[in-house]
C-alpha cells in the first residue's frame, strides 16, 4: 500500500532534464488561456468546415453548415484543453520531453488552473456544477412562465422548443456528476484512506470535459437551439438545425469526461484503500461511489457512439438513424436508453450514498443493514442494464419483450427500496438532530418514496399507455433527480462544506434554504402528476383549458422554487466571504474518516497512510473505539478530531514515512 | 430498553398504519377509483383505469407505511424531547435478520405480483399500447376494423382501408367494434395518443404500428401527439367522435363517394409510406409491394354492418 508520490505523478518533482522553467502566471494554463484557445479553436474549425464542406452540407436557409459547426466545436475544445494546460503531459510524453511539473501553489488562483489535487478539483467541480444547475433552473423557470397560459404565449414555439431542450440536457449532464464531480473527488480518497487519486491528471481531465460540455451546450442557443428535447430522437435529430450539432459534440464531451470520472473513481476505491480498510468497513457513500463508477465506465461509452453516429448522419450523410436508406429510427433510441437508463442510477445511487452517510450521524445510531444498503447498491446498478427498453414500451418495437422489461423494471424496485429499509431501521429508536444535512436527508427519503413509487405506475404496460410521454413522466422523473438527488446533494454540501472549506454556513439560512425548497418542490411537482393523468403531454406549449390552475399551481410554485436557491447563494457568499466563521474540526462529531483530518485538510491528506480499525458507524457505544490509526502520536477517538500540529505536515516530509507504514496488510 | 418497549412501539406503528391504510383503500375504490382517467370510453381505457386503481389501492399501503413510520420516529425519537436517551449501539442497532429477509420477502412478492398481474393484463389484446407489425397480443372478434393513422409534422390523418382507402383528418369510429389502429408516420417519429380511448402507439417511419381497441360509449376524445416532433408538436392535437354503428357507416360510405376524387390522388393504401425521392412535388409512395394486403388480414374489403 506504500505509494510513492513522485514516481506515480511527477508532482514535487524538481529536477528532471532541465530545470523548472519560471513562467509568468498569466502565460500559464488557466481558465482564461483555456477560453482563448477554445475561442481560437472554435474560429479554426468553423473556417477548415467551411472549406472543405461549404458546397454540400448547408443547412438550408440557414447559412450553417454543420460540417463547419461540428469541426469548430470539437477543435474549440481541443483550444479548450490545451489552454487548460492538459495537453502538456502527453504531448510533452510523446515527443520525448520531461514534463513540467505543475507549480504547486497555496494561491486562490489555483482554482482556477490545472492541479492534481484532488480537493481543489472537488471544489472546482462544485462551482461548475452549480453553474449548470442555476442555468439549468432559469430555463425551467422560462418553462413554467410559458405553461402560465393555455393559450396565450410568452416565448415563440421555436423558443419555447430550445428552451425545454437546452434546460433537459443541461439538467442532465449537471446531475450526471453532481455527486460524483465534488462530492465523489474531494472525498473519496479521504475517506478511504488515501493520499490521493489514482489517476489526478485524468481526474483533471474529467473536470475539465465537464466544464467544456457546459460551453458546447450553451452555443447550442446561438445556433438556433435544437427540437429533440433532451432525447435526441432521430429522425428528429437529423433534421434539426444547427444546435443539435451542440447537443451531439456536448453530450460526447461530456460522456468522456464521466467515462474517465468513472475509471478513475473505481481504480482509487479498488486499488488505494488504507491498510484495514476492508470492504465491510468502506463508507456506504463511497460504495454508492464505486457503483456510480461501474454505471459511468460501462454506459457512457454507448452515449458517446450514439452521439457519434447522429454527427456523421448529419455531417457526413451517413443513415445510421435513416430508415428509408436502411438505418433504424429505432437504433438511436435503443442506443441512447441503453445508455440513459443506467444514467438515470447513476443519478440516484450517489444521493442513496449521501443520506445514508448522514443518518447515522444525525441519529447517534449505527447504519442499519450495512451489508443490505450495498448489495441494494450493486443490485441497482447491475439491474439497470437490462431495463432501457421500458422507455420503448409504445414504440412498437418487439412486443415479446415487454413481459421482461416489465419484470426487470419492477425488480430493480426491491434493490431500491432496501435504501428505505436501512433508512427507517436506522431511524428506530435514534436520538435524531434536526441539523440542515438531516432536514436535507429526510426530505430526500420523503420525495424519493413518491418519485419511487410513481416509477412502478410505469413500468406497469397497461398504465404506461396512459402515462406514457405525458406529465406523469415527467413529475416522476422529477421527484426522483430533483427531489432525490438534489435533495441529496444539497444535504451533503451542507454536511461536508464545513470540512471543504474550513467554513461554517448558516444554520438558520440553511432551515431556511430547506423548508422553502422542500414545500415548493412538492407543490411545483405533486400537481404536474394530476396534469399527466388528465392528458397534458410533455413539452407541449398549448394545454386543455381546465389544466390552467394545476398548471398555475406548479409555475407559481416554481418561482418561489428557484427563489429558495438564491437563499442557498446569498448564505454560500456570506459564509464564505463576507463574514466567513471557522468551522470545528468535526461540528456533527462524525466518526467519518475524513473527518479525523486536520482542518485544513494538507495537500495530500494523511502525513502517514492511516490503520483503518473499524468502520465509521460505531455510534451508541461507549467503548470509544478508535476509527483509525492516524500516525504515531494522533490515534484518534470516536467523534474527535486529529490534534493540531498535524496540519504542519506538508507533502514534503512524506517519502521519508513512507516506508515506515504499517506492515498490516490490508484486509482484502 | 426493554423488549416490551419495542413491542409497544411497534403495536402502536401496525394499528395506526392498518386503520389509514384500510380506510384510505376503501375511499379510494368508491369515491375516486371510478373516475381514474382515462375512463371507461373503451375497453382498453377501463383496463387502464382497473390497473392503475389496484397498483394505487397496494401502493398507498406501502407508502403509508413509511410514512406513519417516518412521522412517528421523527416525532418519538427527536433529540430535543425532554428525557430522550443516547440511542443503543452494538450489533443489535447494526440490522436484524428477520427483519431484512421479511423485508425483502414482502417487497419481492409485492414486486412479483404487480408482474403477473400486469402480464395478464397486457395479454388482453396489448393493452392499446402500440405492438408493432406483428402483434402478439390479438383481440378475439372476428370483425375488426382498420383504421390507418398517419402522422406527420404536424398533424394526424387517418384512412379507412376498408372504404377505399379514403383519408380524413377527423378521427370517425364505431362503438361497440375492435378496432385496430395502423400507426405510422411520414417523417419523425410522432405517437398517437387517443387519450380518452386509452391507446398509444408511436408513429415511426417505415413501421406500421399496430395498437387495438373495443369502443364501448359514445363520445367525443381528444387525439394528441405524444412524441415531441419537432416546432409545432405543441399544436399536434385534434377531435375524434365514437358514433353509433349505423351511423357510422352511413358516414364512412359517404365520405368514400364525395371524396373519391381525392382518394384518387393518394398514394395506393399501404401500411408504410416512403418519400419519393425522385418526385417533385415530395409524394410518397406505398413501401411494400402489395399494397393491399390488408384484405388478407382483414377479410372483405368492406366490412358487413
């Protein structure tokens, strides 16, 4: 379990073939150099499109030519990358250089740079995920403002069709890697017991795909939006305009960038736990993790050849997705849900990890059912390969199968709902603090129990043919990422920010933040499956008349919904920089092993790999038994956290210890 | 903590969560169950109904459960009530056998029957959801009639193969018939929804969709596009009626003469059309070679009133 730091990553590396070279901080890879090269891509790739396809793929009428669109936005990202400095390794490989090492810095401005460490990474990935989230939120709140009115309209149905498409996909690619991206980076390794990731410049990489999908599918509104919703459906597909080009080149951007989360995730819960930390002791988060990972690894790669296909049907003339010159409207769909339904888990599973690490914290019980809440984990992610054609159950194709996909649909059932067994016994006879995170935690259960239950509805055929493609869907679908996973999500900020940035948020702001996002969620969502079931399709512009008021209900809820997040931001910016309170070591004494580490967290976490000896949910005894071995003179108690003077322990004093780790081998 | 305090909680929990969940069924059944859409304008639409009514009256039990649960813990068991103490730890806390096995016995039944049941139900002529060209899944009557829809961006026609192959844009059908729907599409995939005859099926280029019904009441139903298809898929929907036999076939010969004329101009009926893409108007022509082979299918080309 030894690892040597400078041989594996080339970080602290001084020396090399020639000396570090001295660069001004502003010629150096950071966000700015990464959006003059995507700019610069961006204008190289639409003129090189030009040349060479002008003549016979213009969009009629429209003066675009895909050719040129897709050529601008995947050489703008290539610009993106290698002004993000994540060309530098490889290349500088290839060609036979010694690479640069990264200059370590204890600026600010390393947030806005390449790193390999993996907390810095974390944080940046939560800031662009809320970017994604806020714009994903404004455009839903353009929506609802739309759906006011049976009749009278806000937005023309060319907008009103870009706006409920651009905001599905955003939403999408945003809770693909809402957990994973800040939660699953900053805290994996800590919580197992690791130094770091095991691949840091692909865990770099990852974030910086993530945050280049959010560019490629914005210019998706310049380009005219596209018409197909968040599905992409061919024939659809191949006919709409230019930003559909976005949507393709975003969606494979992005499926890259989880792909290489998903590895990376996986090999470091594989391969970098502490010594002791066996699979029974492993956090229940961090085993929602590496069954997110698996999910993210198998499926995407299906999403990225879909994505290709539809760029060389609309580019090339390729007829992949053309039935009259022998493709299969069918194929994308079967492509795109094989990959859309395990991603619909890999949306639920990190919010099942997030509340049932904060249960046992806020009731002073230990986990109910560890074993359980695992295998449900494994259950739901290997089940989610074989359910994707429930969302063809209408489409006419091979009506043999439904009885399967049926049963499969209604399986995966009972693999979730152990999420709720090990909830409810945890809550037996707890002493439960109605802190943020469990106010977060139990609203998720709440939601998730309606989104959950609402999912059996349809998987059921007969019931399907009613609800089907209609607002039923989308209220469940709803309940589950939004209410589910967001709720999780937010409850797990709230948990773990203090231990992020040293920061206390809130408290009040915080109850505050919760009760108005809970309450008008349940009201903006309850009523749109009532809507459903009286015959409101989804992404319909005009309704029948007497769905006005439950559709008021909703959009006026709405509002207040998107207003409960400015709450959230006005209490992050006030607790982070206006009026910043230092956090304790350990506010919710958890037993947590990330919550063992000094505060602030050194840049490679533990100055000697940690002894794991029991799991983190020891609550209700009295023995005080430790949860790891720290080091030599910090063996940590039950709920307190690691002595200062620990925190001092730089990266640079490590290669020495490292040999000096305990000889245990780790209990596999 | 004794074993008679547990009990006690949990006789409380069981009278609590059976007396709602009895009562709430049984309101359920009488006062909202017969109104469940999509109603009872066809037997595929009551099938729904009668699904969707027994999957509410065993989940609402279930979702009772976790909530009377949930707000008794929540309010028993919070930190701040005077006198609460440090919960127990120790294996004991950690699960409990009998109760994680019933647990996953109960839900796997539960899960198991909602299967079966949903099986038997969808072998009932498919359910009206669409079952492609081959169905699996066929009515029992004899005197089925066809009706073709075609979507396109971005509205539904319909034609009668049976009277000629004559094409409305009103969806006109008998009650008390099976009919089976031909769904198919000139250019993205739309779905026909008839919300209130309880049948979907998508529209797909190049396939014929088949979804079946048996009209019970007369009425009108709303028919509307339930794929998005592109700008104006908003704007999909229109008007069917449900006539009396006699009078409907007084209206679909009728309209086969006073639109003979335009029949003529069609595309010879055929379950899938293709574009034409050496013609310069944009037409389509039948994708099969017989277009008429519905008459295998079907039987006489005009069905007996």
């Amino acid at each position: 379990m030894a690892l040597d730091m400078q041989e594996s990553t080339g970080a602290e590396r001084s020396g090399g073939t020639r000396p570090p070279q001295a660069r001004s901080r502003w010629l150096g890879p950071h966000a700015g150099r990464a959006l003059v090269g995507a700019v610069a891509g961006y204008a190289f790739g639409h003129w090189i499109g030009n040349v060479v396809a002008s003549g016979y793929t213009n969009v009629q009428g429209s003066g675009q030519n895909d050719v040129a669109i897709v050529l601008a936005l995947s050489i703008g990202v290539v610009g993106w990358l290698a002004g993000a400095g994540m060309l530098d390794y490889p290349l500088a490989k290839i060609i036979g250089r010694e690479p640069l090492p990264p200059t370590p810095s204890k600026s600010w401005t390393r947030y806005f740079g390449p790193t390999l460490d993996h907390k810095v990474i974390g944080l940046q990935y939560t800031v662009v995920v809320l970017l994604f989230l806020f714009t994903g939120g404004l455009l839903a709140m353009a929506i609802r403002t739309e759906l006011l009115n049976p009749t009278n309209h806000v937005f023309g149905p060319g907008t009103y069709i870009a706006v409920v498409s651009e905001h599905g996909t955003i939403m999408m690619m945003m809770a693909s890697s809402i957990v994973i991206g800040p939660l699953g980076n900053w805290l994996v390794p800590l919580m197992i017991g690791s130094r770091r990731m095991a691949f840091p410049r692909v865990e770099a990489f990852s974030l910086w795909m993530f945050a280049a999908g959010y560019l490629v599918i914005l210019t998706a509104l310049p380009l005219g939006g596209f018409q197909t919703g968040w599905t992409g459906y061919a024939p659809l597909q191949t006919q709409a305009s230019g930003g559909m080009d976005s949507y393709l080149v975003g969606f494979a951007v992005i499926g890259i960038g989880m792909i290489c989360a998903g590895f990376n995730l996986a090999a470091t819960i594989i391969n970098y736990r502490a010594p002791g930390m066996s699979w029974g002791r492993v956090p229940i988060f961090v085993w929602s993790i590496l069954a997110t990972a698996a999910l993210l690894t198998l499926a995407t790669p299906t999403l990225v050849a879909a994505g290709l296909f539809g760029t060389l049907d609309r580019t090339a003339q390729t007829a992949f997705f053309v039935n009259e010159h022998g493709g299969s409207s069918y194929l994308w769909q079967n492509l795109f849900w094989f990959f859309g339904h395990p991603e619909v888990y890999i949306m639920a599973l990190p919010g099942f990890g997030i509340v049932a690490e904060i249960l046992p914290v806020f009731t002073r019980k230990p986990l109910f059912g560890y074993r359980v809440a695992a295998a449900g984990m494994i259950g739901v992610a290997l089940l989610s390969f074989f359910v994707w054609q429930h969302h063809l159950f209408q489409s006419g194709i091979n009506p043999d199968m439904r009885p399967l996909f049926m049963l499969t649909t209604e399986l995966i059932s009972i693999p979730t709902g152990f999420i709720f067994l090990v909830g409810l016994g945890t809550l037996w006879k707890a002493k439960i603090r109605y802190e943020v995170p469990m106010l977060f935690a139990l609203g998720m259960f709440f939601n998730f129990l309606i989104g959950g239950i609402s999912g059996v509805f349809l998987s059921d055929v007969p019931v399907n043919v009613t609800v089907h493609g209609s607002f039923f869907v989308l209220a469940h679908f709803h309940y589950t990422i939004m209410g589910g996973l967001v709720f999780a999500f937010f409850g797990g900020l709230y948990y773990w920010l203090p231990k992020m940035t040293g920061k206390t948020m809130d408290k009040r702001l915080g109850k505050w933040h919760f009760w108005t996002m809970f309450i008008f969620f349940n009201l903006t969502f309850f009523p749109l499956f009532f809507v459903g079931l009286l015959g409101q399709p989804r992404r319909v512009f005009e309704y029948a008349q007497n769905l006005q008021t439950l559709n008021d209900l909703s959009s006026v809820s709405a509002f207040f919904l998107g207003a409960s997040f400015l709450i959230f931001v006005f209490n992050f910016v006030r607790s982070m920089f206006i009026d910043p309170k230092p956090a304790p070591p350990n506010p919710w004494h958890s037993l947590g092993l990330e919550w063992q580490t000094p505060m602030p967290v050194p840049p490679y976490n533990f100055t000697r790999i940690p002894v794991v000896l029991a799991d983190p949910y020891h609550y209700g005894t009295t023995d005080g038994q430790a949860v790891a071995d720290l080091g030599p003179r910090t063996l940590s108690l039950a709920g307190v956290g690691a002595p200062a003077g620990s925190a001092d322990l730089g990266s640079e004093t490590v290669a020495g210890e490292e040999g000096s780790a305990d000889p245990r081998p780790p209990i596999a | 903590m004794s074993q008679g305090d547990e009990t006690h909680h949990f006789r409380r929990l069981i009278v609590v969560w059976a007396v709602l969940a009895v009562v709430l069924d049984v309101v359920f059944y009488f006062a909202v169950g017969p109104h469940v859409p999509p109603g009872a304008m066809t037997s595929t639409a009551s099938g729904q109904q009668f699904d969707f009514n027994v999957l509410f009256m065993l989940a609402l039990p279930v979702m009772l459960a976790v909530w009377v649960y949930m707000g008794y813990a929540l309010i028993v068991w919070r930190g701040s009530r005077a006198g609460a103490v440090e919960p127990e730890g120790g294996p004991k806390a950690r699960g409990h056998f009998g109760i994680q096995v019933g647990w996953i016995i109960t839900t796997t039944v539960i899960v198991l029957g909602v299967f079966i049941f949903g099986s038997i139900k969808l072998a009932d002529a498919g359910a009206g959801g669409g079952e492609g060209p081959d169905p699996l899944w066929t009515p029992t009557s004899h005197d089925v009639l066809p009706i073709q829809v075609i979507g396109q961006q971005w509205q539904f026609t319909y034609r009668y193969p049976t009277f000629g192959g004559f094409e409305t844009r009103q969806l006109v059908i008998p009650v008390d018939t099976t009919i089976a729907f031909h769904v198919t599409s000139l250019d993205v995939i739309h779905s026909f929804w008839a919300y209130q005859l309880g049948v979907k099926a998508d529209a797909n280029p190049s396939e014929d969709n088949i979804a079946y019904t048996t009209t019970k009441q007369l009425g009108t139903f709303t028919v509307r596009c339930a794929e998005l298809c592109g700008l104006w898929h908003g704007a999909m929907y229109n008007y069917g009626r449900v006539l009396p036999r006699a009078q409907f076939f007084v209206w679909a010969q009728s309209t086969e003469h006073q639109i003979a004329a335009n029949t003529k101009n069609l595309p010879p009926f055929s379950y899938t059309y293709v574009p034409d893409a050496n013609g310069a108007d944009g037409g389509f022509y039948p994708d099969t070679a017989d277009p008429y082979s519905n008459v295998e299918q079907y039987g006489a080309t005009t069905p007996s009133k």
